[in-house]
C-alpha cells in the first residue's frame, strides 16, 4: 500500500514540475516590421503606391544589471 501512495506523490510532484516549465522558453515578444526592399535597394510599393513592410515576432530579452569589480591590488 505504501508503494502506492509513494509512486501517486512522486507522479504528482513530477508533474507540478513538468506544468511550470511549460510557460519557460516563451518570454515576452515584440512584433517589429521593417519596410520590404528589392535587390537593387529600393522600397517596394503596392498597387496603391503604400510602402509593404515586412513584419517579424522577435522575443526581448531583458538586460542585466552589471557590479562594479574592485580594482586588483598589485602583487611585489
């Protein structure tokens, strides 16, 4: 009986585990367009003469916060 109870809280521990990490790699995403060129470098228009933009989701990684580092001392 005990080997029952045991393997029913490790298969639910091991889920709680695998439920967090199913959100990890998302992050936060920004949608960015740039407008579309040809091969000579010019913007390509549509029949109404608007620029096309080509659109992409890109994700924003959050930048850390650096420490000072203390100067080193000199060795003699």
């Amino acid at each position: 009986m005990k080997y029952i109870i045991a393997t029913l809280v490790g298969l639910a521990l091991a889920h709680g585990a695998y439920a967090s990490d199913d959100h990890a790699g998302k992050g936060e995403m920004k949608k960015v367009c740039h407008p579309k060129k040809d091969k000579q470098g010019n913007e390509v228009k549509d029949k109404n003469g608007k620029v096309v933009e080509e659109c992409k989701e890109i994700k924003v990684r959050k930048k850390l916060e650096a420490t000072e580092i203390p100067p080193a001392k000199d060795k003699k």
